[in-house]
C-alpha cells in the first residue's frame, strides 16, 4: 500500500515538473508581454507580471496586416483542415475493406511518399508548373493530404465491428451510405484527432508560405510573425504604429514587449482548441495507433 501511494506521489511529481516546464516558457512571454517597459529591459520578470500595461497588445491589434493575415490562416487551416479530414475518411475506409483489389499495392505506394519526399526544389517546381504559385491553393493543397491520416484513420475503421456495416448492406444501403452514416459518426474520435494535427501544422507553418506566396496580402500569420521577430520593427513601421516612440527612452523594451505580445496573439487561437478536442485526442491516438 505504501509502495502504491510512493508510486503515485512520485508520477503527480514528474508530471507536475514536465507540465511546469512546458508551461513555464508560455508563462514568461505571457508575463513579458503585459510588464511595465523599464521591468521588461531589466529582465527581472518571469512567474509573475512586475507593472502592469497593455500597450504592446493595443499596438499590435492596431496593426491592420496582422488581421489580414489572421482571416488568411484562418481560411488556410480550415479548408486544409476540412479536405484532409474528408480525404483521410474516404481513403481509410477504402483500404480498410479486405475485398478492394489491389489493397496491398495501393497501401504500400501510399508508404514510399510518406518516407520518401520529392524535396524542396521538385516540390516548387510542381507548384509552378500546377499553376497555383502566389495562390491559396499553394499552401491548403499539399495539407490536404497526409499518408499517416490515412493509416491512421485505416487501422481505427478496422476496430469497428463489421457487422454493424453487414447489417447496413442487408437492409440495403450502400457505401456511400454506411461511411456517412455509420463510419463517419463512429470516427469522431480519429477525425478530431486528424483535425488538431492537420490544424495545428498549417497554423505553425510558415517556410511553404515564404517559398509560394510572394504576394504579403495572401501570407498567413506566421509568415508575419517570423518577419516581425527577425525584422524586428520594419512591418510596424511601415503600418505607423510605433513612429510616436521614436524619442521614447522605452523605445528597445517596447520593442521587445510588441514580439512577446505578437506571439501570444499569433499562438492563442491554437492553444485554446486544445481543451475542447482533448478526450477524443486521447481516445482516437489509442485506438487507431495500438490496434489493428
């Protein structure tokens, strides 16, 4: 009984500490962001706010290309989103009937891309030769497939019972049927699972964006944050967001409050959809990574 109560106050002290220092660099650009100019220059904020302001966020949402390029991430991920969630589905359900001719063969060329990709100059040249070079269609088509959604939506459609689908097709229905209406309910779990991968890697991408879209008014938010962070105050600059701090003595700790408060508006929409989706993230990783 000891031993037991040892074990479980020692796993409660890991995870405390993992989760503490997960949490603890999220915590100190939170804290950075919302500190007074002169704490913020010293460096001497960290678990806790030293002052308090919200200039550094009233500068940023006064930007108007960090909303512009807000809608274009939002539009990228949840069309990405949505054609990967709905690809996903159907090429599951597929390789998952034991009768489809050919199932071994498609389902090993599905493996050589996952393992074996083009590059990044081969991959360029597609998208110009395609045509959809500097359009939207450069950053939400290649998201709108994945091999390993694929798999991994294929071996939880397994754990269903097929006699639940054998009774579908007695009382008549069809495939088309028995996906949407049996199959697709029943999958929540791996969709919701699929979804938050596929969202949160078209939310955090960034290099496709700099390699295909040249033209800022189709860049998404993270192409703007990286320009913000490396450029430091070019794109504010040109907004005329900061021109009245130009003589300020807190001119460097503004400048380093407006990055902190960039990245937790640029990554909070992503953070919060986390609670929402985390029983069926847990649920579907289980399911469709451990059976088969």
């Amino acid at each position: 009984m000891m031993i037991s109560r040892f074990s479980s106050i020692f796993t409660y002290i890991v995870v405390g500490i993992m989760a503490f220092a997960c949490l603890a660099p999220f915590l100190f650009v939170f804290n950075m962001s919302i500190s007074s100019p002169e704490n913020v220059l010293a460096r001497n904020v960290f678990l806790f706010p030293r002052g308090f302001t919200l200039a550094a966020y009233e500068r940023v949402i006064n930007t108007t290309m960090i909303w512009r390029s807000y809608a274009n991430t939002i539009f990228y991920v949840s069309s990405a989103t949505i054609l990967n969630c709905v690809f996903s589905v159907m090429g599951g359900y597929a390789l998952s009937k034991n009768e489809l001719p050919g199932r071994r063969l498609f389902s090993f060329l599905l493996l050589i891309p996952m393992f074996f990709t083009g590059g990044m100059i081969p991959t360029y040249v597609l998208i110009v030769k395609l045509g959809i070079y500097n359009s939207p269609l450069a950053i939400i088509l290649p998201a709108s497939v994945a091999v390993w959604h694929v798999i991994l939506t294929r071996t939880f459609i397994k754990t269903i019972p097929k006699s639940i689908c054998e009774s579908a097709y007695i009382d008549g229905a069809g495939d088309i049927a028995i996906l949407f209406r049996i199959i697709v309910p029943l999958s929540k779990p791996i969709i919701a699972v699929i979804g938050l991968y596929t969202a949160v890697g078209v939310w955090n991408s960034w290099l496709p964006a700099l390699l295909y879209l040249p033209d800022r008014e189709l860049q998404p938010i993270q192409l703007f944050l990286a320009r913000l962070l490396v450029l430091e105050t070019t794109i504010l600059n040109r907004e005329g967001a900061i021109q009245d701090m130009r003589q300020s003595m807190n001119f460097v700790s503004m400048m380093l409050q407006l990055k902190y408060a960039a990245v937790i508006f640029c990554s909070l929409p992503i953070i919060c959809a986390y609670p929402f989706l985390q029983r069926y993230f847990i649920k579907g990783v289980l399911l469709g990574s451990l059976k088969e």
